[in-house]
C-alpha cells in the first residue's frame, strides 16, 4: 500500500510540474513555442528572445506620437505591432525607441533597434547603409502655414527668396524643398523635430513648415483653428520598414507579413484607427519592393 502511495504522489507531483512548465501558472503561453523560423536567423532569435526593440517617431500625429500612455500611437507604430505579432512577441515586450530622421539609419547599423518604422521614405541613398522591406504606405510632400495665409500657394512660392521653410534635419523633405529655395543658408530651418517647426511657425520665426502631407494634415486636425495645407502633394514618399542591409532574409519576412495584413485587413484597420482619423486617403495598397 506504502509503494501505491508513494507512487500516486509522484504522479501527481509530475502531472503539476507539467502543467507548471506549460505556463499554467503564469498567465498563459507567451507564443515562442508556437512559432517557428529557420535556425540563426534574426526572426528566431527575436522570438526565442521574447522581445524586440523598435524605432519609431514621437512627435507625428497619425503615425508616430507619444500619448498620454506614455507610449507612442499612429499608423507606423500599428505597423510595427502587425509585424511583431508574426514574430511570436507579446506587444508589451516591445521597447519603443524614439527615431528622429537624422538618426534612423544609425540606429539600424548600430544595433540600437531591430527596426524602424517611421515615416521612413525608401530612396536608393538610404540603401547605401540599410535596407527596406515595403513599402506600405504612399505619402507625398505638401507645405503647411497658417490658416490666414494667401502668399504660399505652393514650394515655387519660396523661390522669391522672401519665405522661410522649416524642415526637420535628414529628412527627405528637407532635401526636396532646397530646389525650390532661393537660399537654402536663410530660408531653411531646419529642427530635429517637426514639432519644433510647428511652433516656430505658430510663433512667427517661419513662414511654413514642409514635410509629407499626412503628417501635416495630424497637426491640422489638431489645431484647425491656426493651420491649412498650401496647394498639393508635388513628391511621391513611399514608406518602408528599415532593417540591416544584409538582413534579406528578415527584410522578407516583414514583406510577407505586409502582404498578408493587406490580405487580411489589419492593414487598413491599422490606418482606419490611427491617420485615417485625420480624412487622408488610404489608397490601394503599394506593390511591395522585392529587391
């Protein structure tokens, strides 16, 4: 009788360590054991690692601007989640680095972030240092001034030399606008953030400030009182997500992510609850860049 005693506990004890080990008792399967990736490869060892560091913009509404949940919200850092969700990582395991544009290409190289999603336009100079898997937005570049203003009507309105535009450093608008200034040494302003030259132009330092159209129309919504779009969308901005440059294998993960969320419909909720709110057009969705 001793021996079946003995036995019965052992089982019991066996039966609650593995009930242990299948999370039973911590709240439930976090999802590393029910994906699977090809041995080495950046996407197994983000899921193994149960967690992931991403690069996104804080200060743009729509798509990337911290909240008063402290964390950012918009379209890109939806897009991010999308992906992160097909790695296997719970959201909360995500630490969100701000990625201001100066730096996004040095935080990839450098390791500082396993992504970035931010607004990013792919250009072939960018390629020279990382990689993008996308796109999955199309933007284009537009000027925002304040409302009461009937001298801006478009970027040949700077060529009179009169007019300062703000711009955010190493951003592609930034580089666009300077054909169509007179002097870039004047009336270029450029900040680390388009914050900064919303204020600037709220406060009178400039005469407009110029970025991509979806994020100027974020600033509107929020304050239409003060603020109006100059004329149209005069570039195309096709957004990618930025990963190492050697990384083909991850950058096609990512691309087939994106194509399976415009399949299932995450892609457009993602927007429907983020820039969509601001009366942007979605779009058809962009081919994606497989190169």
């Amino acid at each position: 009788m001793r021996i079946k005693r003995v036995a019965a506990v052992a089982a019991v004890a066996a039966l609650a360590l593995g009930l242990t080990a299948c999370g039973g008792d911590d709240g439930g399967d976090t999802g590393a054991g029910s994906k699977s990736f090809a041995a080495g490869s950046t996407m197994e060892k983000l899921n193994k690692a149960q967690k992931i560091k991403v690069g996104t913009k804080f200060d743009q509404p729509g798509f990337g601007l911290k909240g008063l949940s402290g964390k950012p919200e918009g379209f890109d850092v939806e897009i991010a989640k999308i992906v992160v969700k097909e790695l296997g990582i719970p959201e909360d395991k995500i630490e969100w680095v701000e990625a201001p544009s100066k730096v996004r290409e040095d935080v990839i190289v450098n390791g500082t972030v396993d992504l970035v999603a931010a607004t990013y336009t792919i250009n072939d100079k960018r390629k020279e240092r990382i990689a993008f898997a996308g796109p999955y937005y199309e933007a284009g570049q537009n000027i925002l001034v304040k409302k009461d203003d009937t001298t801006i009507t478009g970027p040949d309105s700077f060529k009179d030399g009169t007019k300062k535009v703000c711009s955010v450093t190493g951003s592609t608008p930034a580089e666009t606008i300077k054909q169509y200034v007179k002097d870039v040494g004047t009336q270029l302003v450029l900040f680390d953030t388009y914050d900064k030259c919303r204020d600037a132009l709220k406060g009178g330092q400039v005469n407009a400030v110029t970025t991509d159209n979806v994020i100027l129309l974020g600033y509107i919504a929020k304050d239409e009182a003060s603020f109006k779009l100059a004329g149209s969308n005069f570039t195309k901005e096709p957004y990618g997500i930025g990963v190492k440059k050697e990384d083909a294998d991850f950058r096609s993960f990512i691309n087939d992510t994106l194509d399976k969320a415009v399949a299932d419909g995450s892609w457009k909720k993602a927007w429907d609850d983020t820039a969509g709110k601001f009366g942007a057009e979605l779009g058809a969705a962009p081919t994606i860049n497989r190169y």
